[in-house]
C-alpha cells in the first residue's frame, strides 16, 4: 500500500479516484469528490471478476459517477477508504478491491486511507462536506423499477434520495413521520356469542379497541424502524462485529429482489444449497417461525423471472410439498408476480429440476359475486441429477380474493384456504414416499411479507390456541407479528391486515365458519 498525503491547503486532484466503501455513512458525510461504490463482497472474492466488471456492477452510482467509474484506469492515484480502519483484514472490501486494481497491470497508484473517513474528517475537516448529497438513481435502476411496477410494500420513490438508496429506503421513516392517521374496527360476525372470548380479543372490541389496535400496530413499526436504522448505522462501519439482524446478502444480491425494500435477514435466510459455478446461495426468502409453535414456513416473494430456477431449487432442497400463492400475476396492469409455473403437458426445465404439470381446478365465485375460490394445481417436481429419487407431487393453492393493498371480503375467505392448506400440508405427509418429513410450506405474495404475514400469522395462531397452552390475556396476534417481523421484514405490513387478523382469530374463535 502506498501513503498518500492530502493536506488542508491543496484541493483534491483531479487526478485522485477516491472511493468511499462505506455503505450507509457516505449520504450525510464524505470527502469531497468521492464516489460511493457499495461493492459486493461476492462479486470481490471470485476470482474472474476484474476491476472493470466490479466497478460496472455498482448500482447506487448517480450517471455522472459512472461515467468517471468507467475512465478509472486513467488516474495517477486511487485510493479507498471506510469509516475507520486502521488496519485490514485480508479478506476485507477494500483489501479485495486493491488486488483487482493491482491485477489490471495499471500504472495508477493505489492505497487506502489509515484510520479511514473517521481519522480523515478530524485532520481535514474542510475537505469533507456533511450535507445531504442529492443525485438521481442510475437510469438502469429507473428502467428497472418501471418494469417491475409500483411496490406493493409501498415505499415512495424519490427521484433524488441521495447515491446510497438504503438508509432513505426504510419503509416507515415516511410512514410513521405523521402518527396514527387511521383507526380501522375489527368486523364481528352476526349473532355471535362474545361471552367466552379471549381476554386479548375482548380488549380490542371495547370503546378504546381501534386506538389500541392503531397503537400496538405502531409500536411494531417503530421497533422495526429502530432495527432497520441501527443495523445499517452498523454495516457502515466495517470494524464493528457482525449485526445479528443484517441484510447485507439481501442488499448486494438487489437485482434478484422484486422491490428495494425488502431485504431477508441473514440470520433466517433461506439458502440455495446447489450452486452452478458463478452462481450464489441467495434467494430472497426466509425461515418463520412463532414461539410455542411447531409449524415453520418460508416467506418469500413472487419469483422473478430470473429467480424462477431459484424458487424451484428451494422447493426441492427444502422438501416442501405445498405452495401457498396469495397474489393475482397481474393486477391494474402491473405485474405482482411472475408466473413460475407451466401449464402444459410437457416437462419444463428449471436448471437440474424438471416440472411436469398434472391438473388444475377452476376459480368459481360465489353467490354474492365475490372470489373466494382457491385454484388449486397440481406438479411433479424431479431432479434430473438424481433419477435414483422418485418425482414429488407438489399442490399450489393459488388464492384469487386478497387483493394488493387491500384484505379478502371476509375472514371465512382465509380461515377456508388455510384448512385447504393444511390439508393438503397432511395429505402430502401421509403420501411422502421417505422416512423424512416433509419441509415447511411455502407462502408468497408479491413482496413475500403483507398477505404473506398475515397468512403465518392467522395460521400459527389458531395452532396456538388450538393447543390450548397460552395464556388468553396475553395479546399472541401482536406477539406472533413482532417475532415474525424479527425474521423477515414487514411481515403484516399494514395497519388493515392487522386488523384482519384480529377479525379472523374472532370468526374461527366463535364459530363463524
């Protein structure tokens, strides 16, 4: 490494690339000229990566950025720095970035900054600017976004946000900016007897039931807003241990994510076991699971079309039997969801799986016109590698009557796909071929954590109380939602479906179905 020396009184070089490798710090604080490149730590570690496909793979990068990124070979001098390094690691960000520099047999100079932007700002403070840097998004990433449609975990896009789209990306620092702005009642079925109810559904039905609703929603909004902002404040600073709630594999790997604010946490990150070289072990799913329940699912989004193969390797590796679909494909003319799935005879090939489909019922409304019809699918799933093991019969329950933003007709609309669910979750137990059990059900939606949530939640709360060992004054829906939200972002993401699932528990508690 070199030692490169700025001082007060010279103005940064033109000749001088610096690059700032801190994820988060650099929209509030930097070096003046400096280029943010949140450079994943994958891309650096394979070996055919070279400087040029690195640096073109930089997404948070404002045009005028990347047009200086793409003449880097050009300059006398390169230099990287974090937030406080003093020294490095050998397998670190800025480590691995100097070695591609160095493989490019450039004539540039190339070093990091010693104590990095914390040390840096101390001595020259007047080479360091601290307001909000405001860019555009790389058209790329515009052009994206269009295609994909509007989110349906819905994060307002703003056009200049600054180079780094994370920290500005967390769903609520909007949402909660305004207080509670509306209180929704919980629906009761007709003649229904209240007398025997649980003591935390007898609150949320007295005079003061939507204000504590309304209030206990955003307590779990604000939990999350906390750990979404501290975790980040942590990724930015390379010396600080790991966070237990990090989405640094859900950041780096953003184009297999269908919005850009909804990332799994690596702690419960589902992981692909069976990787192609140049391939990696992410898909943008995750393990959940209530306290005292013994049903796990996975949570994961609507596949895209280059995570299809993806969707179907997890479906395989985790063994899993039944797909639990909650979103329309296309809705108002945008695309929810990506179809996965073949309708014709023929084999499709997903990679080393093949998918045969077998049948499919009709969506019939019902008599007040209503869909409350569940399609129900059916595949054989096998692997081409592996003629040894038999094919899989796998059941998807597409659900037609959740629309986006919005809640089913009525709960007996839910409470019957989740009986059809585990129904279908039993039936494939008892038909399983091994001595192994079968893996966790598979529940998506678009986004992978509203309907989604709200799904595992009404679901694994019924179980619980089905159980018969809880305490009934206890609120177990917001319980369950808050350890759920631990394990994947947003799960039951608004104040409508929370409700819902109050309204649901009720019905099935007295009877209404």
């Amino acid at each position: 490494m070199i030692n490169l020396k700025l001082s007060s009184e010279a103005s940064v070089s033109k000749n001088i690339l610096l690059l700032d490798l801190r994820p988060f710090n650099f929209i509030t604080e930097r070096i003046k000229t400096s280029i943010n490149i949140g450079t994943p730590s994958s891309l650096l570690l394979r070996r055919c990566s070279t400087a040029d496909k690195v640096l073109e793979n930089i997404v948070s990068v404002c045009d005028s950025d990347r047009d200086i990124l793409k003449d880097w070979a050009n300059y006398e001098n390169i230099v990287l720095y974090d937030n406080n390094s003093g020294s490095l690691m050998d397998e670190c960000p800025i480590v691995n970035l100097c070695k591609k520099f160095h493989s490019s047999n450039i004539k540039a100079k190339i070093g990091f900054l010693k104590g990095g932007f914390m040390t840096f700002s101390e001595k020259y403070a007047d080479l360091c600017e601290k307001t909000i840097k405001n860019g555009a998004l790389p058209s790329s990433a515009k052009n994206t976004r269009n295609k994909l449609g509007p989110f349906t975990c819905p994060t307002p896009i703003i056009e200049f946000a600054g180079v780094n789209p994370f920290f500005s990306n967390i769903r609520q620092n909007l949402e909660l900016s305004c207080g509670i702005t509306e209180t929704i009642p919980v629906r009761v079925p007709d003649n229904a007897d209240l007398s025997k109810l649980p003591g935390f559904l007898r609150d949320v039905l007295g005079e003061s039931g939507e204000m504590k609703l309304a209030e206990n929603f955003q307590e779990i909004e604000r939990a999350e807003q906390r750990r979404l902002q501290s975790l980040m404040l942590l990724h930015g600073n390379q010396s600080t241990p790991d966070c237990p709630f990090s989405i640094s594999a859900g950041i780096e790997k953003g184009s297999k994510n269908r919005y850009n604010n909804i990332w799994p946490y690596d702690h419960a990150r589902v992981k692909i076991n069976e990787c192609n070289e140049g391939d990696c072990d992410y898909v943008n799913a995750s393990f959940v699971q209530a306290a005292g329940c013994n049903k796990r699912y996975i949570a994961t989004q609507g596949p895209l079309p280059a995570t299809c193969t993806d969707f179907w390797k997890v479906v395989w590796e985790q063994n899993s039997r039944v797909i639990v679909m909650l979103t329309k494909e296309q809705e108002a003319g945008r695309i929810l969801c990506h179809r996965y799935w073949t309708e014709h005879m023929a084999p499709c090939n997903f990679g080393s799986l093949e998918l045969t489909f077998i049948s499919e019922t009709s969506p019939i409304s019902n008599s007040s016109g209503s869909i409350d019809s569940i399609v129900i699918r059916k595949f054989s799933l096998a692997h081409k590698n592996h003629p040894e093991i038999p094919a899989r019969e796998i059941t998807q329950l597409h659900f037609l009557g959740w629309p986006d933003f919005g809640i089913p007709d009525s709960p007996c609309h839910i409470l019957n796909l989740i009986e059809s669910a585990n129904g279908a979750q039993h039936d494939a137990s008892m038909q399983c071929e091994s001595s192994q059990e079968i893996g966790p059900m598979i529940v998506h939606c678009s986004a992978g954590c509203g309907r989604t949530g709200a799904f595992c939640t009404i679901d694994s709360v019924l179980t619980v109380l089905n159980a018969g060992n809880l305490d009934t004054n206890k609120d177990v829906i917001q319980a369950t939602i808050s350890q759920f939200r631990e394990q994947r972002l947003s799960m039951v993401q608004t104040l409508r479906q929370f409700v819902f699932c109050y309204e649901a528990i009720l019905f099935k508690v007295v009877g209404a179905i």
